[in-house]
C-alpha cells in the first residue's frame, strides 16, 4: 500500500490471526518461512486497504472519517 509512507499488509502469527499493517522503513531484519496460508474467502487487498487507515472513500461524497 502507497501514500505518504509504504506499508506491508501481512500476517504475524505470533501477535493476532488478521492481516496487519507494517511500515516498510520499520523493518529492520526479516525471516523467510518455510510455512503457507489461505487467506480469508473473500479477502481482497483493495477492499482492506480501502479500509486499513479508518478512512473511507464514498463514491457519492468523496471521503469520510470512520
């Protein structure tokens, strides 16, 4: 996800089962694991990045706070 800064959208296990957001000039160190997962039925990007921030876009007003 772009804006003023650039976030990952992931997982971590080892905190909560939801995608999260972490801002890529945070990372410092990374693992690869040898693991995999399926994402929620009906999951999109778009959509929870629409929604990531608490701030929504209406078609009809322009955007609103949530």
């Amino acid at each position: 996800m772009l804006g003023h800064r650039t976030y990952l959208a992931a997982r971590d296990p080892a905190k909560a089962a939801e995608v999260r957001n972490f801002r890529i000039d945070l990372i410092h160190e990374a693992e690869t694991l040898n693991e995999s997962f399926n994402l929620q039925d009906g999951f999109t990007i778009a959509d929870y990045a629409a929604h990531a921030f608490g701030v929504r876009i209406s078609r009809k007003l322009g955007s609103d706070f949530a």
